[in-house]
C-alpha cells in the first residue's frame, strides 16, 4: 500500500487469492521454501486458521521439502505448533501437518497415534490419532498453550502399549499407557525446550488424565488434594474433552464439578492443625518421624475426623505412642 494514496499495490495477484481461500508461496515454492523453511509450517497454520487451501504446487513443494524443517531451531518449530494448537483450528491442522508429511518430522510420536485401535466400548469415536483429533477440534482460540499440548500428549504412551484383545483375553488394554506417556511427553517437551514451569504442567496432565474414573470412589483426603493440583481448571477441562470425544460420560465430570461448587475452600485447603514446631514440643525428635506425622494428621484433618488442634495434639499421641514412649525411655 502506498503510503502517500493509499493505493494497494498487488504484483501477484495476492487479493484475488485472499477471495479464493488459497495459499500460495509467491514466485517459485521451492526457492521460498529453501530462504526459510519455517514457512512450510506457517503455510499449514494459516491455511488451517482460514479455513483456505493450500496451492497445489505450494502443497507439493512442501511435502518435497518436509524433512528439511529439522534445519530450522527447535525454539521456532515449538512456537509455531503452540500457535496452530491455540488459533482455534487445531484439528485442521494437524490433520493437514500430516497431510504434508510434516507431522511424522516434528512429531512422530503423535504421527505413530494413527491406526492405534481402542476398545470400542469406551471409544466408539475410533482410534487414538481420531480420538486425539476429536479433542483438539473442541479446543477455542485463546486456549492456554499447557493444556493444549497436555490434550496432544495425553494418549501419547498407547501405541507403545496397546495389547489386543486376544492377547488380554477380554478386551484391548493400554497397561502402563500413563507412565509411557509421561516420559515420552519428557522427551519431546525437552526436544522442543519448553520452559521448566510449562513442562511440568503439561506432564502432570498427562500423568493425572486418568485419575477422572476414581473420583467417586476417592476418600475426602484423596479427593481434596486431586483439586488442588495446581491449575485444576485445565485437569478439568482436559477430562471433559477426553469424555466428549469418547464415551461422552460426563458422571466424573460432574461429580468434580458439584464437589468444587459445593465445597468452601476452606474444607479444600484448611489450615494446619499443628506444626513441626508443636511436634517438637511434644518431645519427638527432629527427623523423618515428624513429616511422617504431620502427614497422617493431614490425611485425618482432610478426612474430617480432626478439626481442631488439642484433636490433632491427641492423635498424635495416641497413634504414635509407642515412639514417644522410646523417647522418654531413651531420656528425653
């Protein structure tokens, strides 16, 4: 555009693409792709952002070129899939990222989804790579990069552990698929150098996604500390979506849901009844002894069978009285 007129300057016919939902590289693919090879990945997320299409001759040069992507940094490659997983078209594109022989390059671990089958009585959807799709296609624009790459890695560990089910004798199973996934997720987050805080929130939904189907049978200690993983809201919705994409049971769903809303915050996170210091004083040496014990007084106080100190005093007493005793002897 001039900056004097106004007037739009077009030497390649740019609008005309624009009407027609086309992305095309300008001037000869291959040479554009060769200055920057980044834009094989920037051609994807903004044909999956527009809903356009991608340029047959620009689609071939890039499937031509998809290998070289590994020359540019991973810093970049991280950036721009984070941008195409929270744009609000995530599906379309990964499902276009494979298309282009992208996917099995940047992230083959996620490529190695496809054709995993699930046991169709939790997963009618179909396999793992369309459950994982489903998922992806319900987050919006705006969605926080952890828990959309959380809902990319969560199933990551099935492949590796799938077991049909003439193996199992009953149905296919996916043994350990939460432990195998938690270190892949490791592996590729460290490839992509993610930050140590993101890191550690997209690996803890992973390695929670599961924990969903027990909550009904939970004791309030178990339960009160599920929720208060840090950033619970994104653990909430990652099961939501999985429910949705699957099964659609959203029983465990609402059970949290009603429990949060119904729960003062109080009961969730109460204060401590006593504290190390209060432990000394009852004449227990310092050591491991006193985690030990301010833990159980924890797990009763979340129980609701302590509310008070002089309670959390006696039970201290009385469940480890048999230590005290050794102290007393041994003349403290």
């Amino acid at each position: 555009m001039r900056h004097d007129t106004g007037e739009i300057l077009d030497f390649v016919d740019g609008q005309a693409d624009l009407r027609a939902g086309i992305i095309r590289a300008i001037g000869e693919p291959d040479r554009r792709f060769a200055e920057d090879k980044l834009r094989m990945l920037r051609a994807v997320r903004f044909a999956a952002r527009f809903g356009y299409e991608i340029e047959p001759e620009t689609f071939k040069a890039i499937r031509k070129h998809a290998r070289e992507i590994k020359q540019v940094s991973r810093e970049r490659i991280r950036d721009e899939l984070t941008k195409l997983l929270t744009e609000g078209a995530a599906r379309q594109g990964f499902e276009l990222l494979d298309l282009c022989w992208l996917l099995e390059i940047v992230l083959p671990e996620i490529a190695a989804l496809e054709g995993v089958e699930q046991p169709p009585e939790y997963h009618p959807e179909g396999d793992v790579w369309i459950h994982t799709l489903m998922m992806l296609e319900g987050l919006p624009a705006g969605v926080s990069p952890t828990l959309a790459w959380g809902v990319l890695l969560h199933d990551g560990g099935k492949p590796a552990t799938f077991r049909s089910a003439a193996e199992t004798g009953d149905r296919i199973r996916f043994d350990g698929h939460v432990d195998v996934g938690v270190a892949m997720g490791r592996e590729i987050l460290g490839r992509l150098r993610f930050s140590n805080d993101d890191t550690e929130q997209i690996l803890a939904l992973v390695e929670h996604h599961m924990k969903f189907k027990d909550v009904k049978r939970m004791r309030p200690a178990t339960l009160k500390r599920f929720v208060r993983l840090p950033h619970f809201a994104e653990h909430l919705a990652l099961h939501r979506l999985d429910c949705l994409s699957s099964h659609r049971n959203l029983e465990a769903y609402e059970f949290v849901e009603n429990f949060l809303r119904l729960t003062p915050p109080e009961v969730v996170r109460p204060a401590k009844l006593v504290t190390g210091e209060d432990v000394l004083r009852l004449g227990y040496v310092a050591g491991p002894l006193i985690g030990k014990i301010l833990t159980e007084v924890e797990e009763a106080q979340l129980n609701g069978e302590l509310g008070s100190k002089e309670e959390a005093i006696g039970f201290i007493t009385s469940r480890f009285r048999q230590k005290e005793g050794e102290l007393k002897r041994s003349g403290r």
